[in-house]
C-alpha cells in the first residue's frame, strides 16, 4: 500500500518522522544536515540524506535476514522509508572492534589499536548532558530499560556487530565502532533508527583511509566522496 506522509512528529538532527495513514508505520525523511559535537559543529554533506536512507535499508534488511528483528519495513524512495512505529529506548549503544573516538580519549590510547574482544557502551540519550557514558546498572537503576532488555540489547548489539563486520569485510570495510538504538514494538525490543557513515567508524581495510563522518567532524575533506564510496561499495 502507497503510504501518505501526514503530520510531522518529530525534527531531529538527520532526520524528519512523520505520522501515515497506518497507526504503527511511519515514514522517515533522511536529511543532508549534519552535526557533531553534540550539535556545537554544524554543516551540510551533499546527498548524505539519500546515501544514508539507502545504506540503513541494506544493512536493516541484511540484519533481517540474519534473525536480528528490525524497525525497517520498506524503501519509498531516495529519501524515505518506512519504519514500524518504536518507542525509542533512551540509551545509545555502541559496539567497538578498534580503538577510536572516545575511547581512545577517556583511557589514553592510540586510534586504531584492534581490541582483544568487542567492548559495548551505553550511553544515556540526553542532548542537555552530552549523552553521558554509563553502565548496565545506570540503566536498570534509573528505569532506562529493564534488566531482560538490558540483557537482549547487548545479545542483539554482539550479533549485529558480527554480521555487520563480516559483511563490510567483503566490501573492503572495517567496522571500527558503531552506534545502534533500540525501540519497543508491540511491547518488544527491536532495533531500530539507523546504520550509516553518521552512526558507525568505516576504515578502508588495506588503507585505513577513514571512511566515515570523522571526515566531518575533523575537516579532514572529501565528505561527500567518502559516504558515496561506501554506499557504492556496499551495492557491489
Ligand atoms: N556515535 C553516534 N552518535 C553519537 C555518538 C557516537 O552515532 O551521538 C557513533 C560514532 O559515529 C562512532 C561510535 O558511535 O561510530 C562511537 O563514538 P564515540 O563514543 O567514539 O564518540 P565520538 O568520538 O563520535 O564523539
């Protein structure tokens, strides 16, 4: 059924919900702006709204396949898709095979050094607080999720972290680190918001030539060639 974009929900940084005709699907509009820094950067990366749309259809329908249930429910168009309507957990959960970023920063460590096993990290969503790093017990204390959640979230991040690692590897891509969100659905844990050069760290795996949104967040140039290059490796 062609769907209507209605009302919109909700504006956030990369993206635009709107509300449809069915009371559980709503459509997401990925958009070209982007922001690091909790928001202190501000800029534009041409077609990212387009290449980011289409690279978390790939990758959710791939996890779909693998078993790992999903939000993502069709491709519109360039832009759009169509998601079930989650009521997004407060917790942004990040799964890392090599050191960067933050926790490069926080412990002292060289970017790049590859770790013994995969270490995941919650983060408590809140912009005010520059999502603060937190643990399993922050969460479960604070009523952010429940301890079976908790428990199911970290399973899910580790199995999407080995399906996504191998597959990136054919397309000459390592998986450095990444982002993921969860949701409730029908009063289930599912994941859902998106995986893109925005949410996950992409190295060239012979190179190590950076092919992510460190590329904007450190003016290191070529932005918008970076993200083509990975949808179009992703495409092969
Ligand atoms: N990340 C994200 N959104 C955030 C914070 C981090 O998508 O609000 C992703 C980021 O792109 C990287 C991973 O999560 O792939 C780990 O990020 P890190 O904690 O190193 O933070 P950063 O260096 O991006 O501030």
């Amino acid at each position: 059924m062609e769907l209507t974009k209605l009302e919109m929900l909700y504006e956030g940084k990369a993206k635009k919900v709107y509300k449809t005709e069915v009371q559980d699907q709503l459509i997401v509009t990925y958009k070209d702006d982007a922001t690091a820094f909790n928001g202190e950067k501000k800029g534009s990366i041409a077609e990212k709204g387009a290449i980011n749309n289409q690279m978390s259809a790939i990758l959710f329908q791939l996890l779909e396949e693998m078993g790992v249930e999903n939000h993502f429910i069709s491709l519109i168009n360039e832009r759009e898709m169509v998601v079930k309507s989650v009521t997004i957990l407060p917790l942004e959960v990040i799964v890392r095979n090599v050191t960067a970023g933050s926790m490069a920063k926080r412990l002292g460590l060289e970017e790049g050094k590859i770790l013994k096993s995969p270490v995941l990290e919650f983060c408590y969503k809140n912009d005010e607080l520059g999502d603060p790093l937190i643990n399993d017990d922050h969460a479960i204390a604070l009523e952010l999720a429940t301890k079976e959640q908790i428990q199911y979230i970290k399973e899910q991040a580790l199995k999407v972290n080995e399906i996504l690692q191998e597959f990136f590897l054919t397309k000459g891509l390592k998986l450095v680190d990444f982002k993921l969100e969860f949701g409730v659905y029908d009063g289930k844990v599912i994941l859902a918001d998106e995986i893109s050069p925005d949410t996950c760290r992409l190295w060239d795996s012979n190179t190590n030539e950076k092919l992510d949104k460190d590329r904007f967040r450190r003016d290191l140039g070529n932005v918008e060639e970076a993200y083509q290059e990975v949808l179009n490796r992703l495409k092969k």
